[in-house]
C-alpha cells in the first residue's frame, strides 16, 4: 500500500468535503447553511479562544454491504451534546435542527463514505462567539454550531493488538464535575500526563484512578469483563457515559452477563486481570483489549494472558455485526439515512 492510501490515514485527519453551520444570536438559532469545508470566520475576541466554552459530539455512520448509510444512536449523542453544552453554559443546540443539519450534511457527503470496516465519522461541534475578553466568569451568549464529517477507517492501525495501560492515581483527567461533559478542554487537561506516561512507560493510553477509584481513559471508557460478568464504575459526574459502553451492557445482559455498575479500587482491578479481561470501549474504539497495565513505578501486570480476551473478542464482534447489519438488532439503535 502506497502511502497516500487513505486507509493509512490516521482517524480523523481526513475530512469529507462539506460541512454545515448555524449561528446563535440574539436569543435564536438561525438557519443553517451547508458549505465546502473552509477556515470559518472567528474574531480574535471569541470567548471559545479565551475561555474553553466548546463541546463536541462524535458517532458514525455505517455503510452497509448494499451501499445503504445507516446512523448508530444518533438520538443519544444529541442529547449529550445538549446535556455538555447546559454543563457549560452554552447555547443549547435545537435536536430537530441538529438532526436536519447532519441529515443533510451525511447527505452531501455520501459519496466519501468507506466500506466496512471504514465509517464516517460525524463531529457536530459548539464554540462560545461572543466578543469579549473580559467574559471569564460570563457566558457566551452567541454561538456557532458545526457539523464535520470524516471518513473513517481502523482506529487503532495495529488491529487487535492489545493496549498497554499506565494508569494514573495521582492527577485528574479533568475538574470533578466535568467529566461526564465533553468539552476540549479535558482532553487538554489529560494530554500532559498523557504524554509523560507514554514517554515514562511506553503505554498507548493512561487510565485514570485518582484517589485509588478506577474512572476511564483519556478518550474511552473502561471495563472488566469475564465469562458472564462484567463490572464498570456506575454513572457519575466524574466520567463521559459513553453510547458505547451502554450499547455493550445492553447487549451483553442479553447474552446473559450479569453487568455490576459501580465504583471499584485499584486493587481490585488487579485481582480480576489475574484471569479476567479488560478492555476500553467507545465510538472509535469500539471495544479495544487491554494486554498490559503499569503503575507508577514501571511495575507491569499482564491482564490474563496478555491477549485480548475471547469474551472481548466476542462482544466487539457482535456489536460490530450489528452496526454492519450483518446480524438483526432488536434495539432500534439503527437509522437508515
Ligand atoms: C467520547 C468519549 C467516550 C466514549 O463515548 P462513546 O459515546 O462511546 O463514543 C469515553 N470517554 C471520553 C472521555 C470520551 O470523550
């Protein structure tokens, strides 16, 4: 393969060619208008570039054997969206209008969607326009609304190789009532002890346990699992609740998994990966095993065998069947568009 393959293009580096915009003002949205993907006009003043006010959503969208694009849980990730955007005192985007903005912007980007196991990815983001540097401790009160889209191909370009994870029990991957809102500043937050475990331990990811109680990686959210049991940390503010990680209870409590929500120490993680599994879940991961965890310290404990695990394997299979349509699914999750 030639390295201008697109499919060796990192996730996300890629955008399809048009994009979408609506403007909050004066107390209202108003229309949208779709456009080739171009720099958009942005006063230097703008409270996002001073003040982090910006949220963001991020799902895909499947092309099937038969050329057919269909959404997975779109419903979820716009209230999200909406739920991050009350969090941050933003203007709260309208879901009918959000809908018909990725509808038509899915639409007009038909023509870049990849075959399975690509996908296009849709990135709907809301930045705080307001002109004024001296709003710190004001909200904006004007706002922009984005949709890109991205064709998509494997996330983690090594395939199935298990990750290896440091995980972290000292810093916090964001401020405490912040983490279920997906906002670009906590991944700002997390990149520097992101970055000094990578250079430390050689890991791919940082899993976050401050205090001892495991949370969920930079990006993912986290999950032991066994033959007929998985236990992850219950709902709280302190993490994203992922579409992902629901899909997967969902499904797995079908299959029988007694699934146990709730908060759980360090140390027990440690006693389960003797002969358990793990694996980190979400829209771009799916669900991604985990081989290897590090401690401060460098001290390494294989999960298992160090190889993603056969009930791992098992649940990203079956959900990966369902977004393809390869398998019916019972939950309605999918829209054909
Ligand atoms: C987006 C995200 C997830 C995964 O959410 P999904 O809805 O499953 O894609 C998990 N954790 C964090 C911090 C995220 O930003």
């Amino acid at each position: 393969m030639s390295s201008t393959n697109p499919q060796n293009a990192p996730f996300g580096s890629l955008l399809a060619p048009f994009m979408v915009v609506a403007n909050y003002r004066d107390g209202a949205w108003g229309a949208h208008e779709f456009m080739p993907v171009a720099p958009i006009p942005m006063h230097p003043a703008a409270h996002v570039l001073h003040y982090a006010s910006e949220c963001f959503e991020g799902f895909k969208v499947y092309k099937w054997a038969d050329d057919s694009l269909h959404i997975f849980r779109m419903d979820r990730h716009f209230a999200r969206m909406q739920q991050s955007a009350r969090s941050l005192v933003l203007p709260v985007p309208d879901a009918a209008q959000l809908e018909a903005m990725v509808l038509g912007v899915i639409e007009r980007n038909r023509a870049s969607a990849p075959a399975a196991p690509g996908a296009l990815y849709v990135r709907p983001m809301l930045l705080g326009t307001t002109q004024n540097i001296g709003a710190a401790a004001t909200p904006s009160s004007e706002a922009m609304l984005i949709v890109l889209v991205s064709p998509v191909w494997d996330y983690f370009a090594g395939g199935v190789k298990p990750l290896r994870i440091y995980v972290e029990e000292q810093a916090t991957r964001c401020a405490s009532h912040l983490g279920v809102t997906k906002t670009g500043g906590n991944y700002a937050a997390a990149l520097g002890p992101t970055l000094a475990a990578r250079k430390a331990y050689q890991v791919d990811q940082v899993l976050f346990a401050p205090g001892g109680e495991v949370q969920e990686t930079g990006a993912a959210n986290f999950l032991l699992i066994r033959d007929g049991h998985i236990l992850t940390r219950s709902l709280d503010a302190s993490f994203l609740h992922g579409v992902t990680r629901d899909s997967l209870l969902t499904m797995a409590a079908d299959r029988g998994y007694r699934i146990e929500e709730r908060p759980f120490p360090v140390e027990e993680m440690l006693e389960w990966i003797k002969d358990g599994e793990a694996a980190l879940s979400g829209t771009a991961a799916v669900l991604s095993g985990v081989g290897t965890l590090v401690r401060a310290g460098g001290i390494s404990y294989s999960v298992g065998t160090g190889q993603v695990g056969p009930n791992t394997q098992r649940l990203r299979a079956d959900l990966v069947a369902i977004q393809q349509g390869t398998t019916p699914e019972p939950y309605g999750w999918l829209r054909a568009v």
